[in-house]
C-alpha cells in the first residue's frame, strides 16, 4: 500500500479547517496527522475530525516525529516564526500568503532556505491553479495574439468585516493580483502607485474603498487593479490582458442562467471559497505530489519575497500618493529553477 506523506497542519481558522478537509476526503497522497491552534477548544475539534494528535504549542507539533510537512494556516504575524522553524526542522511547509506581513521578515526565510540548501518553502499563491488563469497563461507565453500591452483587472467583494482597514486592499486583497499577473506575464514590475476614486457610503473611517492599484512592469507593460471590497453584489474577479492582436478575458464560472419573474439572472460567486474552490484542490494536491517527490513545485520563498517587495512599494506609493519603484534585487541562483 502506497504510504500518505503526514502533515501537521497549524491553524484552524476557515482556511485550515477547509485544507483539513480537502486533505482527508478529496485529495490522495495526504493524512493530516497533527494539529495546532492557540485557541484550544477549536484546535481540539479539528484534531478530532481527522484522528490527529493535538498540539497546543505549534513549534512542538513541527518537531514531532509524527509529522514529515507543515501547511501554516495561522494569522499572517505567526507566518514567518512557524516556516522558519519547518525549516531548521528540515521539513517542507506549505504557507498560506503572505509568507510574512513584511519583506524583511521574508527576507529571513529567504535566507534560512538558502543556508539550508534545500528548497522547502511553498507559498499559497492559489490563483496559480485555477484552470481560466493557467490558459490565459499558456495562450500569453505562447503569444498566440501578440505581446500583452494592458491589463484590466478587479478584486470584488460583497463586503468584509468592521476589521478590514486601507492597507489591506494591497496586503491582503490585491497581494493575489500582485503574484498571479507577475507569474501571466513572467517579469518583474518596476513602479507602483494606488490611486483613491470616490468612497463608498459601505466603507468605514478606516478604510478608503475602493482603491487602484497601477502596476508597471519593466517592459512598459501598464496594470490597474480595483480593489472594491464593499461592491454589495457578490464576489467577482475580472481580468483582461489587451494584445497586440487580441484581447484575453479571465473566464467567469460557470453558472446556469435562470430565467424568472420576466427576468434573466446568471448567478455569481458569493465569496472566495466558492469561487477559488478547485484551485485550492489542485494546488494542495500539486504540493503533496511535489513534497513527496523532493520538489517545491509551486510558488517558492523568492516569489513570497517579490510579492512583499511589490506590496510595500504599493503601500508606500498610496500613504504618499506617489510613484513609487519597486526595488527588486536579482533572483539568487537558488532560485532559478
């Protein structure tokens, strides 16, 4: 019988306790066998759902001979302090995005990975898997209608919560954006501005929604990014990558259109689980297979880092209404591959 690679997972938030699941009942190759979560009523449940062992101390559970991996799904703070101990524990560990709030702090995992030798640092960077950006991918990288010129891009939701304050459009929000168009279009970006339109009536005195991400990349490509958090119709993501021959769009799902009381209605998503279900899957799965073949498949510590890099620049161009360059060092050999 094939043997499951053991995962601790740490974290069981709504994230963790859906890869929890995904793991046990939809994936192959996977077997969470360990739990961690600093509230221990809800940690405990989780461990129980899927016969693991409970640990109320994270850096414990990474220790523990039980667990060969480690997929961090706690609030953004403890990121870097739980991947940076997989990592001296030599084991893989899977990390919900950001790698860490700040660059600095990824810098840090950057160079524990690096002195380590080894490349065990995957990011949750889960656009990357979902099936519509991935042929927008293939069809961009073979320019099958000439180079992208412009894309036009948006991040709705619903609404978010009384806690979702202005910073959070780039670090949080648009942070997907950021990784997903920099892997479409395989090049760095080289400035960054966030422009403020007028503010909804939705948004609270600590957050400025919506907000315009302008991205420009180091061939002159142009990107706006609207991050609308309170649009009050449902969760919507729009991409188009304008060609010289032809333009792209991101593929909606699909829904069945419905008619009823003297009207069509298509529906759409409600939120992000719903929208981004099967490139969660896909990506997990995609990190099991990798993980247990050696390998970090996916989107690595350098990519977390080029992301933070970005953020912070956006973050700066916006609490000064400037542009703003995005300082990207070379990418280590390391790397490379």
């Amino acid at each position: 019988m094939e043997t499951s690679l053991h995962i601790g997972v740490i974290g069981t938030g709504t994230i963790g306790l859906t890869h929890i699941e995904r793991i046990q009942t939809r994936l192959r190759g996977g077997k969470v066998v360990a739990v961690s979560d600093v509230a221990a009523a809800p940690g405990r449940r989780a461990a129980e759902t899927c016969g693991g062992e409970f640990f109320a101390d994270g850096l414990k559970l990474i220790a523990s001979p039980l667990v060969e991996a480690v997929l961090v799904a706690t609030s953004d703070a403890f990121h870097e302090l739980y991947v940076l101990a997989a990592i001296q524990a030599g084991k893989p560990v899977f990390c919900e995005k950001p790698l860490a709030p700040k660059k600095d702090a990824v810098r840090r995992i950057l160079d524990a990975e690096m002195a380590g030798g080894r490349h065990l640092v995957q990011v949750g960077f889960m656009r990357r898997y979902d099936a519509g950006y991935r042929e927008m991918k293939r069809l961009i990288d073979a320019r099958t209608y000439g180079a992208p010129l412009m894309l036009h891009c948006a991040h709705r939701n619903y609404s978010v919560g009384a806690d979702y304050h202005t910073p959070m459009a780039v670090e949080n929000s648009m942070i997907h954006e950021i990784d997903v168009l920099r892997w479409m279009l395989d090049e760095e970006y080289a400035t960054a501005e966030v422009v403020f339109p007028k503010k909804t009536k939705y948004a609270g005195p600590d957050l400025q929604d919506p907000q315009i991400m302008i991205l420009t990349t180091r061939s002159g490509v142009r990107i706006d990014v609207e991050a609308f958090v309170h649009c009050h119709y449902g969760y919507d993501i729009k991409c188009e990558v304008c060609c010289e021959d032809g333009i792209i769009h991101l593929p909606d799902p699909a829904f069945p259109m419905v008619r009823t009381q003297a009207a069509r209605v298509t529906p759409i998503c409600r939120d992000w689980s719903d929208r981004f279900v099967d490139a969660y899957n896909v990506q997990i799965q995609e990190w099991i297979n990798g993980t247990r073949a050696g390998r970090v498949d996916g989107p690595s510590a350098w990519d977390g880092y080029a992301g933070a890099v970005t953020a912070e620049a956006a973050g700066r161009a916006r609490d000064t209404q400037t542009r703003v360059r995005v300082e990207l060092e070379p990418r280590p050999d390391f790397y490379r591959n």
